[in-house]
C-alpha cells in the first residue's frame, strides 16, 4: 500500500532564504508525482508535475525533483517570499489497480518578512 | 478556459440529514475524482468517475456515494450525515490520456452541526 511522508510538517523562514521541502513515498512504482500549493480554507493550486520517466521540472522560482529508486521527491523554493506561505501538498499518482492520487499530509510554509 | 468549479461554496447542515454537492469539471476533461480533507486525516480519496461510471473508490463508508452525468459534471451524497463528515471536498478534474494532471476546485465546506 502506497505511502506518502512529508517533512517537516510546519516549516518558518525568514524572507529571501532557499529552503527545500521533502516527499518520501514507499511504492516506488509510480506514474506521476504532483506538487501543489494550498492556501488557507482555499482548493489546490498545482505547482509542478512530474511524470515517473522524469527527474526534475521547474517553473520560476520552483525546481522539483524526483528519485524513483529511493522513493524521493524535493520542492526547492528560491529566494522565498511572504507571499509563498501556504500548506505545500505532494500527490503520488499510482496506477495499480486504476489511476489515482495519494496525497501527503502536507508541510505549512511561513516566510516572515 | 473555466477552472473547475463546485457549488456550493459552504453548506451547514444537522446530523442525520443528508447532503449533495456538485463538481463541474473543465471542458474537456472526462475524470472526475472527489476527496475529503480534514485536519486529523489530511487529504483522502473518495472515489473517481469516468464516462459515468465509478473506476476507483476509496476506503469510506456506503453513506458516501456519487455518480457522474453525459456532460461529465459530477454529484456526491452524503446520507445520515455525521459530525465526522465536517470537512473541505475537493473534486478534481483531469484528462485520461497523457500526463493524468489533476485540476482542483475551491472546494465545499461542509459543516455538521
């Protein structure tokens, strides 16, 4: 059975600083990998999405790898921003059986101005 | 292109009483899964549809229920409502070919009185 570990659960950084959020999962076959931001009592915004034949995606200030073999994916933030405090979810897409998404239990991100 | 959109937005209802809320996903996309998410459990799967039918279902009670229509729009019901069904559902579209992105909606807050 799939498992999706986030850490550290609550994470608080003084702005501008580069900080790297981690995703651990058990079932290294995978198809994708998702990163999303959710803002408080708000729905999911999607970050970055990386398909399993994939090791990194980027998108501005975001670079997100994953490393099938050790059943590992990081979220690197640069120069972060009060703006970019949010809860940060990562989602294993899974294909046994039929499609579907595991979602980790979420780091909380404060960047203090 | 419209985003995914669910109503509605909050809805309050008393133990025993039963709930239905609806998902629209974007144009196009065919998959409609719905989750639950809550502070003790985090995100859950409930179940997903496609092309009107239930391909993937996850590990909740038979109060939790859904079903999909011919233009992909989809509901889900909540019989005998209990106040552990406070929660955020989130219902998530996608394409079932390629890269199975997920786009969420805001969401409907349910609360069980």
């Amino acid at each position: 059975k799939q498992e999706v570990t986030q850490i550290p659960a609550a994470l608080s950084v003084p702005e501008g600083e580069n900080l790297v959020l981690n995703c651990s999962f058990t079932d290294s076959a995978i198809y994708n990998l998702q990163w999303f931001r959710q803002d408080p009592g708000k729905g999911l915004t999607s970050l970055l999405l990386i398909q399993s034949s994939q090791r990194e995606q980027t998108s501005g200030r975001l670079n997100a790898s994953l490393d099938k073999s050790s059943g590992r994916s990081t979220l690197y933030i640069a120069a972060s921003q009060p703006g970019d405090s949010a809860t940060y979810l990562c989602a294993v897409g899974t294909t046994s059986g039929t499609y579907k998404y595991i979602f980790g239990t979420g780091t909380r991100l404060k960047v203090l101005a | 292109k419209a985003g995914v959109t669910q109503t509605p937005r909050y809805l309050i209802k008393t133990r025993g009483q039963q709930v239905t809320l609806s998902c629209s996903p974007i144009s196009g996309h065919r998959s409609v899964s719905w989750y639950q998410q809550t502070p003790g459990q985090g995100l859950q799967f409930l179940f997903e549809y496609f092309s009107e039918t239930q391909r993937n279902k996850g590990n909740f009670p038979g109060r939790f229920s859904g079903r999909q229509f011919s233009n992909s729009r989809s509901e889900m019901n909540v019989s005998t409502l209990e106040l552990g069904d406070s929660a955020l559902y989130l219902c998530a579209s996608s394409l079932i070919q390629g890269t199975y992105e997920q786009y969420f909606g805001p969401g409907t807050r349910l609360t069980v009185t």
